[in-house]
C-alpha cells in the first residue's frame, strides 16, 4: 500500500500525468461536441432557410398562375415565370396543366432538364407542397388551383378532403443548393479552426493549472503517509496563500489536534457503552409510549367507523373536490348504490331543480367551512325514485389543520313529509 502510494505522484504516469491526460480528453470532447452542435444547428437553421423561402415563393407563384393557367395565358406565364427566375438561387421552372402538358418550361445553363419527369408529388391531389432533393437541386412542387379553391393555399393540413381540391395545373421551382452547401462548409472550416484554437488555448492553461495543483498535493501525501504510520510531528511546508495553502494549514492543525483527541477518545469510549446503554432504554420507553398511542389511535378510529357504520342516517365522506371516500351502509340502502360504484366520483342523485341550491351551500361550505343543518332538499336514488332528504354538513381538516373535504349526513323524510301533505 505504501508503495503505491509513493508512485501516485512520482511514477512514470502518476497523478500529474494521468490529470493532464484527464484534461486533454475532457476538452477535447467538450469542444468536439460544442462544435458538432454548433454545426448541426447551423445546417438545420440554413436548410429551415432555404424551405421556407422555397415554400413561401412556390404558394405565391402558384397562386399568381391561378387564371392564367385556367385560361392558358402562355404569354403572361412566361412574364411571371421570368420575374421568379430572377430571385436568387432559382434556375428551373415549369408550369403545366392538371394532364400533364407543358405551359411553360424554362431553365438555366447550371440546371440539367428533364423534359418527361422531375418528381412524383405526393400532394398532387391534396393542395399541399411537396419538396425533393435530386442532384444539389431542391424541387418545390404544388398544385394550381381552381380560384374557388385558392383559400387551401393557407389551410392546408390533413383536415382538408382530396375531393375538394381541384387542381388545374402544376408548377415546379427548382432552387440551387449550391451556395447554400458552400456557405455551410465555410461555417464548418470556421467552426474547426476557431475549436482547435479555443482547445489549444485551453489546453495549455490547463497544464499550468495542473502543474500548480499537483505539487503540493505531492506534499500532503507525504504528509499523509507520515500521520498514518504514527509520526504526529509530521509538518507539511506549502507557502501558498490560495486555498492550497489554507489546505495544508488546515492539515498542520489537525495534526496538532490529533494527540489531543485521541485522549479525548480514549476516555469517550469508557462511558460510550454506558451512554449507549442509557439512550437504548429511552428508545425502547418511547417506542412503547408509540406503540400505546398507536393502539389508542386504532381504538378511536374503529369507535368512529362503528358509529358510522351503525347509524341509520346516510353518511357520506368528500373529499375538497367533491368526489367520494366513503359512504355508510345506510347510503346504501336508502340511495341503492355501493362503495364500489361510487367510490373516486360524483354521486349523480342531484335533480337539475336542486342543483343551484346544493351547489350555493356547498361552495360556502367548502370556501368558508360554514356548516350545514337539516337542509331539506330532494335526491334521486339509483333506481330514479325521489326522496324528500334532510342535509346537515360540515367541512374537516386534515392532519396539518388544511380543509380535508366534507362529512355529509342525509335522512330520508319522504314519510314525514307525506304526513304533513
């Protein structure tokens, strides 16, 4: 063990070696990742770019061709087709009827033709844009349609049925990917030098900082390996005012405090059975006063659930949002339905003539915790029969002392309410 940990920082590859090789890596990828990401997300906001300026001119020439295509206008198409050929990057386009007869077809010396076929549209029927890479050339196609139907320009998502859209024509616009692929490997080579750069900067300071760090850690090794083996008087000399230096302070004085508490220890581990004698008898008096107020807990409650149980007035338990957690078994044998039906939800006996009324007591209930008492209303049970019932309600907090729902008690007066009519 000990000569292993003398090779730690005076090996061929010890700590000095293996933390500058530890730093080198970590920045290295770091700033591999950082331009990886940096490249990606400059290729995506360059092709985001050039696809929505493809899209946006290929709906706006499509919708100027509208009547002229309907009508056949070779003369003002060709007019529309020169303007568009002078945007940038433009150098194919075409513009043909529904059958597939060519209107117009023009292109430029850089752009190969095909007079046949440039690309099937998948959104020929559809009046949506469909966009194709073929040779560095980005084809927009989309449909011309009818004028009635020039609106699907805007709304064009999957709502829209084929049957109706009514196409007329095609147009085609191919847009160069030339300038746009030069512009994003000039991003990549400066992207790369300025990364070799940034990493060669901040591999140098790394080693400087590594140099300044391991050193002294040498010397607190030392240090270490002399308190370990016995040697107390052992002092570690770093005259550094950084938090090295307050390191190898702090190692100085407890050095210095290590005789002193070892003493303490020594006579700490005389009484340390004794005080844990005595703390073990406190556990166990109070697990078994736990254990008593356990008991007692369980006995208030099954007392409380008994009288629940046993009462012959309906007890319904809410939770704040109204949902039942319990109701008795008297709910179920006035109202019909059973735990199990009820239980999470809203019981669904409230007739739409008392729905305004009930709602009114149970917001104030509920907001402000004013009770309720013998609230005559009616209630519908399971199997559709009306009730006259009498409510009394109160809201009740949960352990920490927050509103925890409603306890709803509900007795069945139709009787005495056929007495009194």
């Amino acid at each position: 063990m000990e000569t292993f940990q003398q090779g730690i920082f005076s090996g061929k590859f010890g700590l000095k070696h293996k933390s500058i090789l530890a730093s080198i890596s970590i920045i290295s990828a770091i700033v591999a990742i950082l331009s990886a990401y940096f490249i990606s997300t400059q290729t995506k906001l360059v092709r985001t770019e050039l696809y929505y300026r493809a899209t946006s001119l290929t709906k706006n020439f499509a919708y100027n061709c509208e009547y002229s295509v309907l009508l056949e206008d070779i003369r003002s198409l060709e007019l529309l087709t020169a303007g568009i050929m002078k945007e940038e990057g433009i150098g194919f386009v075409r513009i043909q009827t529904s059958e597939g007869r060519v209107l117009v077809n023009q292109t430029t010396p850089l752009f190969f033709e095909e007079e046949d076929r440039i690309f099937d549209s998948p959104a020929k029927n559809t009046g949506e844009i469909s966009l194709f890479e073929k040779n560095d050339i980005l084809f927009a196609s989309l449909p011309v349609l009818k004028p009635s139907d020039e609106s699907l320009y805007v709304v064009m998502d999957n709502s829209i049925k084929k049957e109706a859209v009514s196409p007329i024509g095609m147009v085609i616009i191919g847009f160069s990917l030339e300038k746009t692929r030069e512009l994003l490997v000039s991003t990549i080579k400066s992207t790369i030098i300025i990364s070799l750069v940034i990493g060669l900067i901040v591999i140098a300071i790394s080693l400087l900082v590594v140099r300044s760090f391991v050193q002294p850690l040498s010397e607190l090794a030392k240090g270490t390996r002399e308190i370990s083996s016995g040697n107390l008087s052992y002092r570690v000399k770093i005259p550094r005012n950084d938090e090295l230096g307050y390191l190898a302070s702090s190692f100085n004085e407890m050095a210095g405090d290590l005789e002193s508490n070892r003493k303490e220890i020594e006579e700490y581990s005389l009484n340390l059975e004794q005080k844990v004698r005595k703390r073990t008898e406190e556990l166990q008096i109070r697990e078994e006063e736990y254990k008593k107020l356990y008991q007692q807990s369980r006995k208030a409650e099954e007392v409380y659930r008994s009288l629940i149980h046993s009462s012959a007035d309906a007890i319904v338990i809410y939770d704040m949002e109204v949902k039942v957690s319990y109701i008795s078994p008297a709910f179920t044998q006035i109202f019909g339905w059973t735990p199990e039906e009820l239980k999470g939800i809203h019981i669904p006996f409230v007739p739409e003539s008392e729905a305004g009324a009930t709602m009114a007591i149970i917001k104030d209930l509920l907001e402000q915790g004013t009770p309720c008492h013998d609230f005559e209303t009616k209630r519908l049970t399971k199997d559709g029969r009306l009730l006259d019932i009498s409510i009394s309600a109160s809201r009740f907090n949960d352990y920490d002392g927050n509103p925890g729902g409603m306890l709803v008690i509900l007795r069945d007066v139709s009787e005495r309410r056929a007495l009194e009519n």
